[in-house]
C-alpha cells in the first residue's frame, strides 16, 4: 500500500527565526463541517523530497477520539499547499 496526500486547511505559528509550526488542521471528510484535530506535539521536523518537490515534513502527534494518535504533515515548499499524509 501506498500512501495518500490529502489537501488540508491548517492554522500554523511561526517564531521570530521563521520556525513553522502547525496548530490545528481541518480535514474535509463526508459531512460538510469536516474535522477539526488540534496539533498537540510535534515530534520531529525535517525536509525532505516528495514526489519530485521539496517538502518540510512534521510528524506530529494529537488525542483523537480518546486516543493518542500519530500523523504527518507536509508543507510543499513550490507551492505552499499543506498535504495530510496517510496510509492507504
């Protein structure tokens, strides 16, 4: 299985050195609202190559429905477009 980019709409913070870091993500899913996921913890940034682009990439981790989960996120860096990252 490969892993599939979903568009996302995403509110960030950056520092006085220009550090990105995400806040909380809203994820369109069958409703009309979508999912709003707050960013708890960002375990580990990084750049990286996806798909031929340059990417910044956070693995990040959030309480969903009772439970901790673990997730990445990237920031295209051509394009400026946040992509959610999962298995699929």
């Amino acid at each position: 299985m490969g892993t599939v980019m979903k568009l996302i709409r995403i509110v960030t913070r950056s520092n006085a050195n220009g550090e990105i870091t995400p806040v909380r993500i809203k994820v369109q899913d069958d409703t009309e609202t979508g999912q709003t996921v707050v960013v708890d913890k960002v375990v580990k940034r990084e750049e990286t190559r996806i798909t031929g682009s340059n990417h910044l990439l956070f693995l990040c981790r959030s309480l969903m429905n009772d439970k901790m989960r673990q997730f990445e996120l990237s920031l295209d860096l051509l394009s400026c477009r946040w992509y959610l990252h999962s298995r699929g």
